[in-house]
C-alpha cells in the first residue's frame, strides 16, 4: 500500500462475538482496512485509527461505553454503527465527539467507504434507506430464524429488561414489543420469559461470561 493510501486500522467493539465476527467478515478483504482487533465487552488494547462500536443490544444506546471510547487512547476515531439512525441519536452522538454515526443497513462497500472517509477527517453520518438487495451484518439467534430485532428484543430480555424498558430503549410501543416477542417465542420454540431467559443465555444473548477478545495481525 502507497503512501498516499495507507492501510487503515479498525477495532470491531460489542459485547456478541458474533456480532462483531459478522462485522469483520463484511469487512474482509478491503484493500484499506485492516481489522487488528474483535473486542467483546471490553476496550481496545491495540491501537486503532477507527474503532468501529456495535451498539447491538446496549444499555443507555452505548452512551456510556463511546465516552470511554472516546477517552482511550487507543481510539483515534470512534465510528457508532446501529439500526437506530434517529436525528436525536445523531445529534447526541455528535455533541460527544463521535467520529461518525453509520446505519446498519449499509452495503459492505458504503460501510468501508464511509470508514476510509472518517479515517482522512469528514464527521460521516450515513443513515441510507432499508435496501432489500443488500448483506447484513450478523446477530444472535439469526441461524435460528430471529430477525435482527427480535433479536435485540430477546437480548435485552436476556439483561432482565422489562416490556415497558424495552420499548422506551428500542423506540417501539409497547405492542410492538409484545409482538416482537410472540413471534420470537414461536421461533426459539419457548413460552415463558423464563424459558426465553435461557434460550437467550444458551445462544449467546447475554455478554455476561462472554467478555474475551481476538486480536490479529
């Protein structure tokens, strides 16, 4: 690599190994980006020019864990990646200092090239419309049929959220939590909060006990 386009370092920050695995794997093989770290639930011990935070299932949308971001110095940018691309969202991340806030529902490509364009100094926010045509990043419990909100739905009931928690978190009405999480139970093929509880634990929902991290080279 020349130069004038050096290879950019990227850490991949959320408490789901999958999550971040999906991530990488997006990412793989771009000529700029070189991912040199997976972290799961923790900071980054390796210098990163961007670090890229899943806010898959956090607590408060992350706020608390990009303002530690921000302090590391390990971080040179931090990038908030999300389905949550909502103007007050936005705003907040920016008054912090984020680096730039990008919608999960980019392509592979949009999302690297938002990533370069952070790294050479544009503030990039990126909230593209819902593509039908397009790969996206993994989650827990998609092998098992959950789509990416069920899941999130299920994760948080994994924390001890409530219904009414999980609402004011994910934006939704309380109906629509409540049928999220029918359909889910009909998918992990369980019945009660307890049992779903479990399941979550089970496939990987809960980041208690799954705090490790992976660094390449």
């Amino acid at each position: 690599m020349s130069s004038e386009h050096p290879v950019i370092t990227l850490a991949l920050i959320n408490d789901y190994p999958v999550v971040v695995q999906g991530v990488a794997s997006m990412l793989q093989g771009h000529p700029r980006l070189r991912v040199v770290e997976l972290d799961s639930g923790c900071l980054p011990h390796t210098d990163a020019d961007v670090v890229l935070y899943d806010a898959f299932a956090a607590k408060d949308r992350g706020t608390h864990d990009v303002m530690r971001l921000l302090d590391d110095p390990h971080c040179l940018k931090v990038v908030m990646y999300t389905w949550h691309v909502r103007a007050e969202h936005v705003d907040e991340a920016l008054d912090l200092g984020i680096h730039g806030y990008l919608s999960k529902e980019l392509a592979a490509d949009e999302l690297a090239d938002a990533l370069v364009r952070v790294h050479e100094g544009e503030r990039v926010v990126a909230p593209e419309p819902v593509r039908e045509d397009i790969t996206l990043p993994d989650w827990p419990g998609r092998p098992e049929g959950l789509s990416a909100r069920e899941a999130e739905v299920i994760a948080l009931i994994t924390q001890g959220f409530t219904n009414d928690e999980i609402a004011r978190h994910c934006y939704l009405s309380i109906n629509s939590v409540k049928s999220y999480i029918r359909s889910a139970y009909r998918k992990m093929g369980v019945e009660r909060r307890s049992q779903a509880v479990l399941w979550g634990v089970q496939h990987g929902m809960h980041p208690t006990g799954q705090q490790q991290r992976t660094t390449t080279v």
